[in-house]
C-alpha cells in the first residue's frame, strides 16, 4: 500500500503518535482520554478496560 496516497489506512495498520500530545491541562487523565474515545466512538467501559490494561489507574483522577 503506498502511504501517500493512503495517509490513513496505513497509519492504522503501523501506529501513529503524534510528537506533541495534544492535552487539555485542565482535564483529568480519564476525562481526556473519554473525550477523545468519545471522538472515536469508543465505549467509556473499552476506556476503562484499557486504564486498568495499560496500569494508569492510580493516574486517571490527576490532572
């Protein structure tokens, strides 16, 4: 697959991290990482499951 002419398609097949995480410092982890499930139409019990999976459950109430 040629990856300029399927920018998309093959960012979903290798991973994509953007080099500057784009945070809302006023949020809180879990609320940041909902907001951007909800984006994605991504379930908040699949953002749990994936806190407890990634072991950041002592982080989710910070800031």
């Amino acid at each position: 697959m040629n990856i300029s002419d399927h920018q998309i398609e093959s960012k979903k097949k290798i991973g994509f991290l953007l080099e500057n995480n784009p945070l809302y410092l006023e949020m809180y982890v879990k609320e940041y990482l909902q907001f951007v499930a909800n984006i994605h139409k991504i379930s908040e019990s699949r953002v749990d499951e994936v806190i407890e999976l990634v072991g950041i459950t002592p982080e989710k109430s910070k800031k």
